[in-house]
C-alpha cells in the first residue's frame, strides 16, 4: 500500500491528511482560533461536585467547565489533597488534562491521571505500573517489551510501551524516558507558578502527533508545504531513517490542490457517498449517533438479486470504515445494510466491516448484525468530526439544512402584513427576496385577500435580488404620500 502524509499552514491553522493508494483516510485540521486542546494541561478549579454522579466540574480557562470523574482522579495522597469520595472539593485547584476535546454542546473531559507521550514510550507520572500496547499480540514480544519497561519506572511513576517501541533498545528508551520526565517536571514548575485556568503543558501540533503516533516505516512520502514547519521536522527526523521520506512541496499550485486533497476533503462532509459500482451511502448524524444507510442506487448487477446486494454490501463496508476515519465520526454508528436471506453473505459483509475498522487508529467495537441487517459499532472519538472543524450553522435555517417553500413564506408574510393592518396601518411595505416576489406574482398569492378583506389597505413589494430566501421584512406606514425606491410594486 503506497501510503503518504501532508502538512501545510494557513496562516495560524494547520492542516494534515493521510493518503492510502491516493485516497484520503485521515484530514486533521488544528485552528488558530478552536485548536485541538487534548492533551493540554492547564491549572483548573473545581467548582461543582455531583456526588450522585461520581464527577466534578472544573473551571480551567476554557468557555465550558469541563467534567471530571472519579475514575480520573489518581488517589488522594498522590495530588496532595484532602480524601473525599472524589477525592475533590468545590475550591479546589487541581492539575487537570483534558482527555477529550469539548464536542458540540460539551464541554472537555478532564482527567488528573497526566499522561506524557513520545515516540514510543507514554509517561503516567501519577501511576506505578507498566504495560505494553494491545496491538502487540505475540506473548514473547510483549514479555521483553514489558521487561524493558519495568526497568524504565525505577525513576518512579509508569510507563506503556507503544507499538514503536518494538525493537528499540533500552538506551534510547531511557533517553526518551528522560526526556518525558523532564515534561513532567516543566509542566510541575508551571503550574506552581500559574494562575487557575492558565495552561501549564501543550501538546504538539497536530503535524508533531502524527509523525509521533504513525509507524512511519510505512509511509512512502512525507510532503511538506510551509517552510518553518519542514525545518521543524527535518530537525526531529535528522537522526532517523526516515528523513529520505521528507519532500518540501515548492510547486506553483497549492499543495492539497494539486494533489487533490481539497475536493477530497470537501466530499468528506457531504451526505451521500458514491461508491465505484454506481450505489451509494447516506450519512446522518443525530445528537446521540451517526446512522448510515447503504442504497444500490443505478448499481443493478449481472446474476442474481442476492447476488448484487452482497456485492453491493461488502463494497459498502469498506468504504464506511475509510469514510468513519476520514470523517473523525466518534460515538454509537449504525448500519443498515442491504437485506441478506443467505446467512453466509451476512457473516461475510460483518467479518468485512470489523477487518477494515481494525486498520483504524482509534478503537473499534463491532456488534453482530441484527436479522434486520443492521450492524452496530462504536468508534472512540478523540476530536470533532469533519462537519463540526469545516462548516458553521447556516444562520436562516439553522442548521437543518432545508429551505421553507415560497408558498409557506407567503404565507408567513400574510401573517406579517395583516398583525400590521390590526395595529391601525393604511399602508403595509414589505421587503422580500424577489425570485419568492415573483413568484408570489406569478401564482397570485394574495390576489383573493387584496380584493376582498385588504380591498381598502395598500400592500407594497421591494424586491432584493441580495436577500435570503426566506429573507423578509413588513413595515407599515400612514403617511398619505410614501417615500419608495422605483422597484416598489404595488401589489395587484
């Protein structure tokens, strides 16, 4: 698989994506000004306790509090503060690292048990245990994973052995332990100094967390659009085999242009997905999920109904795995997959769905699929989604992303001019979008109303080709000689 990595800036944003055989799997996006706080470390203050809940609310600097469970408070004579059943108190200030960036209408999950992560080891200074990553599966491998670790946590606290730490020697583990350690005591000295709310650790932009988290001996090339950010890289990577792999893109064209990275990522946020046989997929996200629906669309097959919606569905599969990880989609998602009669079919298209979400980077849990051919999976969700870093609610339909037909409009700008005729007006100006003005000429919308109740009221259109669809506005006005542009209409 010809895998490759891009970053860029923008001004203070920075942008990243993943590219498998030319297709995007992966577009990470770190703003300027809604940045990608995970990671971070900041000097909090506790200001609510829900005891009922076993969590606390934590002021630290941020527009929501973030929430704070029990299970991510270390113990008690491990921070330094008094025993409760939270181990917390409303007063409190406490060291906190958020653990989940704030989604939505929810604000950042915080967590006391910090966390430091390099290349191959992650620092728990709270912590005295060690361990080594799932993904390492062989028995011998992680018994001399863990034996190396062990060695590590004589200078206190715990490590976990990444998957890069496979085959590192122990002199470079050592030195990459004393480095997170030297983080560790930083960020201590920082948050003696800081006033609540202030960040006392950052972790690295996204470009940094991606060469730290991804193996790259299999990323074929590693392109490079701005210039500061190469120097940086060519600087980590100088000691390393990889450094071959690192291309300063110089070309005439914008760099995810030229690659085409942009329409990529701009169909990452459509609705509807085409796939390669002429079927497709619909993405919807509610609050508490994202539900997919797989449709053969033009795609009828040569053989046999069943046939052609088994094909149709293990196609499906491996696009909703790329597509989930393209799209940063976190949380519950369900499937709904063409129906199935041949059980072999449907072990065969979930078997399909679980291998691809096994190449994702976050975790995923797959349900066996329901006699409605439903299937069900989690993903961990550590950021927003493509939609939430990209888009921004329309402000006329608010966010629902429908437009109310002309007819309903007209009716909402009867309503308008008559509370105006009730409240003692002769003469009623509205101002409208004029394509909905013309059409409201055209089908004689209130022809009737202006012959019979408002026979002796005047009613006047301004048309704006500048204004919204629904855009509209009534005014009334008793003067006997009106002031109006040349492009009032007096209505019939």
């Amino acid at each position: 698989m010809n895998k490759d990595m891009f970053f860029d800036y923008f001004g203070e944003d920075c942008f990243a994506a993943v590219t498998e055989n030319g297709k995007l799997v992966e577009f990470h996006l770190d703003s300027g000004s809604t940045s990608e706080i995970s990671g971070n470390v900041y000097k909090g203050r506790v200001v609510n306790v829900l005891e009922g809940m076993q969590a606390a609310f934590v002021n630290f600097g941020q527009a929501k509090n973030g929430y704070l469970y029990a299970g991510d408070i270390p113990a008690a004579e491990a921070v330094g503060i008094s025993s409760q059943k939270l181990n917390v108190h409303v007063g409190d200030e406490v060291m906190v690292q958020v653990s989940k960036s704030p989604i939505g209408s929810k604000g950042a999950r915080l967590s006391m048990c910090l966390s430091f992560v390099g290349k191959c080891l992650i620092f728990l200074p709270t912590e005295d245990f060690c361990a080594v990553s799932r993904k390492i599966t062989e028995e011998s491998v992680r018994a001399e994973m863990l034996a190396k670790a062990q060695k590590l946590c004589a200078g206190g606290g715990g490590f976990i052995m990444r998957t890069n730490a496979q085959g590192a020697s122990l002199k470079s583990l050592r030195e990459e332990a004393k480095y997170l350690r030297g983080l560790y005591a930083q960020t201590l000295e920082n948050y003696q100094r800081a006033s609540v709310g202030e960040l006392v650790y950052r972790d690295a932009d996204v470009h940094v967390r991606l060469l730290r988290d991804f193996d790259l001996s299999d990323v074929n090339k590693i392109y490079i659009g701005d210039a500061t950010a190469y120097e940086r890289v060519e600087a980590a990577l100088r000691k390393t085999r990889y450094r071959t792999k690192l291309v300063r893109y110089t070309g005439e064209q914008e760099m995810f242009g030229f690659f085409g990275l942009e329409q990529q990522i701009r169909q990452s946020i459509g609705r509807r997905v085409e796939l390669e046989n002429g079927a497709y997929l619909i993405f919807d996200k509610t609050e508490a999920l994202t539900a997919i629906d797989v449709n053969t669309g033009r795609y009828t097959g040569e053989s046999a109904l069943e046939d052609t919606v088994f094909s149709t569905n293990l196609l499906a599969a491996k696009e909703i795995a790329r597509q989930v990880r393209l799209r940063n989609v976190g949380g519950i998602v369900v499937v709904d997959f063409i129906d199935m009669s041949d059980p072999e079919h449907r072990a065969a298209v979930e078997n399909t769905l679980a291998q691809y979400l096994a190449q994702d980077r976050a975790k995923c849990n797959v349900q066996p699929m329901t006699e409605f051919g439903l299937i069900q999976f989690t993903r961990k969700k550590f950021k927003s989604d493509n939609v939430a870093m990209l888009t921004r609610p329309c402000p006329h339909c608010k966010g629902a992303g429908l437009l109310l037909n002309e007819s309903y409009v007209s009716y909402r700008i009867k309503i308008a001019i008559k509370e105006c005729f009730a409240e003692g007006y002769e003469n009623a100006i509205v101002e409208l979008n004029a394509a909905l003005f013309a059409n409201i000429l055209a089908e004689r919308r209130f022809s009737q109303t202006v012959r019979g109740e408002w026979r002796d009221k005047r009613v006047y259109m301004i048309p704006h080709k500048t204004y919204h669809e629904e855009q509209f506005s009534v005014r009334g006005d008793n003067n006997t000689v009106l002031t109006l542009p040349e492009t009032a209409k007096l209505l019939y």
